[in-house]
C-alpha cells in the first residue's frame, strides 16, 4: 500500500538524484540535501537504498553501486564521494578529509575522503537483495566482506573487539557533545568547538591518514558506540548474506565477530550508573560522561542481555532524559549542554540535542526486535507526525516537533519504513 508518506519520499529521493560517467558506466545515487550536501555520502546512500528498495530494487541497487565503486584497496569505503571536479567539490575535498598523497589527481573525478562513516552497508545490501535485485547479492558480496574485514583487521587497534574511529566526522554523529570532553571543549562556544573538532583532523592529514601512525602517535581516537552498534547489526547481516550464498566460512567469521562486539560494549562500554553506553576515548578508554544518543544504540543488537535493555528502554520512557514530547532526541534533556535547534549561538552545530530519523529507524527497529513494540510505536507515530507537520527535514526539535536543519533531506524518508 502506498501512502502520502511514500508518495513524498519517492518523490524527495527521486528529486536529489544525480548521475555522473566513469569508465563507462553511468552511476545514480541520491545526495543527502541538493543544497546543503550536494555529495554522496555513505551512509546517507545506505538509507536510500533501504527506501528506495521498497519501490524499486534496481534503483536501490544502483545507490549503492556507486558507493562499491569507491571502494579502496585496503577495503575501506570512504564517508564522501565527489562524482564532479567542481571548485565546490575540490574545496570541500581539500578540507582536511583527504589524503595528502598518492591519490589520483583531483581531474580524474571521483574523488573520496580518508574517512568512514557507520558500517550500515550490509543491513542496506540485505534490504536491496531482499527487495528482489536481479545478481546484486553476488555483485555486493565480496565488497561487503573486504569492507568488514578491513574494519576488524585496520580498525581494532587494540584487539578488544571494538573499532575505533579517528575523527568524529566518522562517527555520524559530528559535534555532538559526547565528543566534547575529548577533544578538550569544557564550555561549547563556536569558536573552540569549531577549533577542537577539526585539530584531529589536521593531525590525521599531516599522518596522510595512516592508521598505525594515528593509533600510536595520537590520543584522539574513540571506540565510538553508535559506530560499533551498527558494525555488529551489520557483520550479523553479513553473515546471513554469505549464508545465503552458500559462503560458510565468510558468515562464520562474520557471526564470531559480532558475538565479540555485543560481549565487548556490555564488558567494557556499559555504564551501571546511568543505565547507558559511553563511548571510550584514547588509548586508556576514557569514559565520556555525557548522555548522548550514543548510549541507546546498543538495542540494535538483539543478542543485547535483556536487563540491559530494560534499562535502555526505561530511558524512552524518562521525560528528564529520553522520553521527549518528540523522541528520541540525539542529547538527554537534562544535559546542560542540549539545545533544541542545530544551531549554537547562531552558528551549525548539529547533533546537540534535535531528533533525527535515522537514529529512530534504528531504535524503532531494535525495540521491535527485543519485543518492546509499544514504544517502538510510539517513537514511530511521532516520527510521522512530525514529518506530516514539518516536511522531511534533517533534524526536529524534540519539544516542539518543529523541523530544523536542512530542507528536503534524503534519510527523514525513512519515516515509511518505521
Ligand atoms: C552531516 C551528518 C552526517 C551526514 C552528513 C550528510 O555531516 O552529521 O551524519 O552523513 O551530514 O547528510
């Protein structure tokens, strides 16, 4: 059945399209925001092919080919693709995200950044395989298997199960406070925080984003939660793709691994005090202290221990953290540092305290896993309505379900699939 929802974000998706040329083949994908995210972006493409699979496979096949055909030879798929050679795009390029070296020249379109975003490619490749894409399980496979194992093998530094990222742009989730305190901002003003965020980036640039190096030589990278919450939904997804392609010793390791994840989070990233999740910084693991979306996350996995998430879910339930007139909102209420909008003191700052979609897809989805549908259906219902109010918009206010941040935005369509 189709709804006015669907009609919408058919039409959104379909409006942000972009094609470009490379060696021959012709790419489709859609960009997060014409105007203010004319790129593709991974895990932005990963949520459209999860809605587009619901109208069109093939069409949902194609975003993530373009995504496959950025893939580095370590394995890596990096978080931004610039199809065009643009000023915009080379600008945006040269902005700290790149490498300095041994890249291709900036003509010979597309360009990528050095960095990942969360690993949500084989929960989208399932849906798309699912929905019915002529061959593409075969065509995905293998990327998906190289992209994993890069995680594990590059990015589990310190072998305990968990990855790390090396900037908070790789986390999703950029400037939100749960990176504050490490990176040094004790009183967020535009200035430091714009300051602070981006000197990590200097530092990985001026390594030529060489993981051995960052690792050793720098204390600023984190075992993030959210990010390590989605590589283990995705290596259990992974292992039901190769299952299904009669690859035995692939969903193996796949499923081993992500046994190791839920055990690592609860050991190590569970907070008995606050009921949540923290994520660990530096090499000693720092604990962050703050409340932040981050710390639900973990109900994505369903081998989660069930007192665990009773007390995740009590959070949705708690009007003083979680439990906002318009859930879930990316900061707890009750912190000094969450605001309402996607701006602070008039300047961007996202991930500070409005709802977005795509974290509710992800909750939704998981509360339904552990059986907890009466929320799931609540957050869902809200979800509708503020999009039915406020168009599909990048972030909400959780008090008063008005839209905030960027206009016509690809991911609020996964409001249809709640
Ligand atoms: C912002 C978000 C990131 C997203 C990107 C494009 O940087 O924090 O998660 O991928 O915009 O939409």
């Amino acid at each position: 059945m189709t709804t006015g929802l669907d009609e919408s974000a058919r039409a959104l998706l379909e409006a942000n399209t972009q094609t470009a040329d490379l060696d021959g083949r012709r790419f489709r994908f859609t960009v997060p925001s014409v105007r203010d995210y004319p790129f593709q972006w991974f895990w932005d493409s990963c949520f459209h092919a999860i809605v587009w699979s619901r109208y069109d496979a093939e069409r949902a096949a194609d975003e993530l080919r373009g995504l496959l055909a950025a893939q580095e030879p370590d394995g890596l798929i990096p978080h931004v693709v610039f199809w065009k050679g643009d000023l915009v795009s080379r600008l945006q390029w040269h902005h700290l995200e790149s490498r300095t070296s041994g890249r291709i020249p900036f003509h010979r379109a597309p360009h990528t950044t050095a960095q990942m975003q969360p690993p949500v490619l084989a929960q989208a490749v399932e849906r798309v395989v699912d929905a019915g894409a002529d061959g593409f399980l075969a065509e995905a496979l293998p990327h998906l298997e190289r992209y994993y194992r890069y995680l594990a093998a590059f990015r589990d530094h310190d072998g305990d199960g968990l990855i790390s990222i090396v900037s908070q742009f790789e986390s999703g989730l950029d400037f939100s406070p749960a990176y504050d305190d490490a990176i040094g901002v004790r009183r967020p003003r535009p200035a430091s925080l714009l300051a602070r965020t981006r000197l990590p980036q200097l530092r990985n640039k001026l390594a030529n984003y060489d993981l051995d190096t960052i690792f050793r030589r720098f204390r600023h990278h984190q075992e993030d939660v959210l990010v390590n919450a989605v590589y283990g939904q995705g290596l259990r997804a992974l292992a039901r793709l190769a299952g299904r392609a009669g690859r035995e010793a692939v969903a193996r390791w796949a499923t081993r691994t992500a046994d190791q994840v839920t055990t690592a989070l609860v050991e190590r990233a569970w907070d008995e005090r606050t009921g949540l999740f923290v994520n660990l910084a530096g090499p000693d693991e720092r604990r962050a202290s703050v409340k932040t979306i981050h710390g639900l996350m973990p109900l994505v996995l369903p081998d989660l221990p069930p007192e665990i998430v009773d007390r995740l879910t009590a959070h949705l339930d708690d009007p003083r953290t979680f439990g906002a007139p318009f859930p879930v909102p990316s900061v707890a209420l009750d912190e000094p540092t969450f605001i309402r909008d996607h701006r602070l003191h008039g300047f961007r700052f996202i991930w500070r305290g409005p709802l977005s979609l795509n974290t509710n897809w992800f909750l939704v989805h998981g509360l339904r896993g552990h059986g907890h549908d009466g929320i799931a259906d609540r957050i869902a219902a809200r979800s509708r309505e503020v999009v039915e109010r406020g168009g599909l918009n990048e972030f909400y206010d959780p008090l008063s379900g008005r839209p905030v941040g960027a206009e016509r935005f690809g991911w609020a369509t996964l409001v249809v699939d709640l």
